[in-house]
C-alpha cells in the first residue's frame, strides 16, 4: 500500500503560487496578495490557498484547495467556502481544486437545483487533475516549482514506466538552472508528494542520491515541516500533529523523530505510532 500523507499544504505550495496561478489556471494578472481566512463558521479550517489577483477584468479572489483523495462532499465545501469569500472580501471567487491523489478523480465540480424561477442554484468550480498533465509539456517551460509535482504528473506514463518515471522526475530536477537552495526545497517537496503514487522502498533507492547530493536536510522546507511536524505531535498528539506536520517515511529520519520525541518524554507507544518504528527499535534508542 502506497504511504498516505496529510500534507501541510501551505508549505509545501506556497512557493508554486505564481507558477500555479499562470501555467494552470492560465491567469493573467498584474498583482497577488494572499488573503488570509478562516473558515471559522463552516468547518473551524484554514483554506489551502487564496490569493487577490488584480486582472484586466478587475479584482478576483483566486481559490485553490489541494486533494490527494475524492471527497463526494468536494461540492458542498466549496460553495461554503465561496460564501465566505464573498462575504467577507467582497471579490468574485475564481475556485479551483487541484487533485494531487493517485486514483482517477470521481469528484463533482457542481451542485444545482431549479425549484422555480426564483428558487435556482448553479454553482460550478474547476478541477485539474495533476495526473493529466504531460511531463514533457512542464519541461518546455520555466515554471521550475512545478517540478516538484512531476511524480504526481503524467499519469498514464507514470503508470506505464514505474519506477523508471520517478528516476526521470529526479533527473530533470538535478537539471534545473536555479541555485542550489533552490533545488534543495524542489527535490524535497517532490520526494515528499512522491509518496502518494510510490512505494517508500522505491523513493529511498531513487531519491538516495539527490539526497546526499544536496543535502536535502538543510532545506529550509525539509526544517519547516519536520520541526513543526514534531511540535504539534508533542502538543496534539498523533492525530493533529501528523495533520500538521509530515510523515517522512525515511527510516533515518523517523529515528531522528523518535529521538527528539523520547527527550520530550512521550511514550513509547505514541512514538511508534507516529514514526512507525517498532517498540522495540524505539527502546534501543532509549540507550
């Protein structure tokens, strides 16, 4: 079974804003601020992303959530959300859900009803499926944030070539022609989203290089998620603290994790839950 990741959107996404905005969305602007809101009346959530965009065609407010699984109740979420949008920014919401997940997607982007003449809804929002984009068509642009999502690309070809498709992904990423700080968050964000659609063995054998290559503990993304992953896990517990943070899946990082966990003093059986090392691997660090 593939490792499932409740990832920490904001931070994983956050830099691919622009890139998202005008290679997806195909949207042109002239300015974007991010907007802050919480969702407090609907579901106590903050969105994955909304920005301000100033257009030709005036102000919008640009929506983008993040899925790596089919929600039947996507719809209902996201006419809340627009509502809020509206009524508290007083923009029209441009809304897009971006699915990121392995399966096919099988989401509604739509709810109506026609009850009268004054009694009618019909409410649509967009929904790209990462899977769909062609890997070679990413490559011909400059949009290099984007490559942290090649894994999650090119679906048919991913299926089609396994292992050999990843190995490719890490290739081009080497290639990119930005410093090598940069690199370091691309190829750390990829390895991360890699594991919605591949097996924790496969990604250690093709990201095991890349890793010593560059460092990819010095990302300033890799420390982001990871000590904030720790903190909420000692503050929340498992279940808030892996939504919080990321479930790496490296076994030298997990020991890493246990380490730090056991020095604050959770149990061991927490420990073992949240790093998925056995008791008894946990119990020899205690030494």
């Amino acid at each position: 079974m593939s490792q499932k990741y409740d990832l920490t959107m904001k931070n994983i996404f956050s830099d691919m804003a622009d890139d998202i905005v005008s290679y997806f969305l195909g949207l042109q602007y002239t300015k974007i601020d991010e907007l802050n809101i919480e969702f407090a009346r609907v579901e106590r959530r903050d969105s994955d992303m909304i920005f301000k965009c100033t257009t030709d065609k005036g102000n919008v407010a640009v929506h983008i959530e993040f899925q790596s699984e089919n929600d039947e109740k996507m719809p209902y979420r996201m006419l809340r959300y627009s509502l809020e949008i509206m009524e508290k920014h007083n923009l029209i919401p441009y809304q897009v859900v971006v699915y990121i997940g392995k399966d096919n997607v099988k989401m509604a982007n739509s709810l109506s009803y026609d009850f009268g003449e004054q009694n009618t809804l019909d409410y649509k929002y967009r929904i790209i499926n990462v899977g769909d984009i062609k890997y070679t068509d990413v490559l011909k642009t400059d949009y290099y944030d984007l490559y942290s999502l090649l894994p999650l690309m090119d679906q048919n070809k991913r299926k089609e070539e396994g292992e050999k498709y990843l190995e490719r992904c890490v290739e081009a990423i080497k290639d990119i022609p930005l410093d090598i700080n940069k690199k370091k968050d691309i190829a750390f964000k990829a390895e991360i989203l890699s594991g919605i659609v591949y097996k924790r063995d496969v990604i250690e054998k093709v990201f095991s290089e890349v890793v010593k290559m560059f460092r990819i503990e010095e990302s300033e993304t890799y420390k982001m998620i990871i000590q904030k992953g720790i903190q909420k896990g000692i503050e929340e517990g498992i279940e808030k603290g892996i939504e919080k943070g990321i479930e790496k899946g490296a076994k030298e990082k997990s020991i890493k994790i246990a380490k730090k966990l056991l020095k604050e003093g959770m149990d061991i059986d927490r420990i073992a839950e949240i790093t998925e090392l056995s008791k008894d691997e946990i119990k020899k660090l205690m030494n």
